[in-house]
C-alpha cells in the first residue's frame, strides 16, 4: 500500500466496517461454542432457556447474534476514526491488523473475566452463590458456571476498550507510516 496515495476510497470503508461487524459476530460465536460447552446451566437460567432441547447450539446463535450487535457499535466507531484519520484512504489491508489486535483485546479480557469469576467463586462460595442468579452448589459446577458469566463480562469491558485500543493503534500507525514515507514529487 502506498500511504502516499492520495486517491480517496470511501468503498473501502464500508468493506473495513462489514469486517469489524463480521468478526465480532465470529468472536461471539466462538467464546460461546467454548462458554455453550462448559455450563449450558448458565445460559438456562440466567436467559431462562428451559424450553430449549440444544443449549450449545443456542448459546453460540447467541453469541454470534450479540458479537454482530456490539461489532456494529465497534466498527461505527473504528470505521469512522479511520476514515477521518486517512482521509478516507485506508484499505482493508491497513484495517485488518488492528481488527485482530482488537479481536486479541477481547478474546484477552474474556479469559480474564473467567479466570477472575472463577477465582471469587471459589474464594467466596457463599457469596458468590448469594450474589449471582442460579449458582449450582456443586464446587466444580459453580467454577464452570462462573467462568462463563465471568468470561462474558470479560469480553464486553475487552468490546469497550478495543474500540479505543484499535482507532488509537490505527491513528499511530497510519501517521508513524505517513511520516516515514517521502512526500510525492
């Protein structure tokens, strides 16, 4: 990519937001095609989903429908500071690699949501069974049980601060790329 190109692509930035959407929805699918495996008790009884015969199979439909609805707010944020950084000249190219770092923040923040909610449960049992809805006596049971209500906490706070992370990264990189390159003659 020639950062020099002073050619305006205001279609690439509907394809950059169509990606930032997309990979949301694949990373809420996928943290609840682990989280649908490790406590389907969790998803009954905090979405109260006792009808449902396949609670994997909801909770990673769920996860995706979710991912895509925090993707939208991510990637009008991310979509937007880019353009106006680049001035409408960044590809989908440039945008892929601050996608994935903010993809790497929330896949982060939503194993140490887990991790942490683990670690209360199992410090705190009472507690923890007396503050969250539906809590399983059983130690094991509750670890799981905390880990995805944990984990899914973890990943929304790691959605907020990726969509700083990313446009920041994005700004420097692009102006650190911009500086370095001569001007056109």
């Amino acid at each position: 990519m020639d950062i020099n190109d002073d050619r305006a692509r205001p279609g690439y930035l509907v394809i950059i937001a169509l990606m930032g959407i997309g990979a949301a929805g694949v990373l809420g699918g996928l943290t609840n095609v682990v989280n649908g495996a490790v406590s389907p008790l969790y998803f009954r009884n905090i979405l109260r989903w006792h009808h449902i015969d396949n609670i994997w199979r909801a909770a990673v439909a769920q996860g995706l429908f979710e991912g895509l609805i925090y993707g939208v707010i991510f990637s009008a944020v991310f979509t937007l500071v880019v353009g106006q950084v680049t001035k409408l000249r960044a590809t989908p190219r440039f945008a892929v690699r601050h996608l994935l770092l903010a993809g790497g923040v929330v896949l982060g923040a939503w194993c140490i949501g887990g991790l942490a909610a683990v670690g209360l449960a199992m410090l705190s049992p009472d507690f923890y069974r007396n503050t969250f809805i539906g809590v399983p006596s059983e130690p094991a049971e509750m670890a799981k049980y905390a880990w995805v209500g944990g984990s899914i906490w973890g990943a929304l706070a790691g959605g907020m601060l990726a969509a700083i992370i990313a446009p920041v990264a994005a700004t420097a990189d692009w102006r650190r790329r911009h500086a370095a390159q001569p001007a056109p003659s």
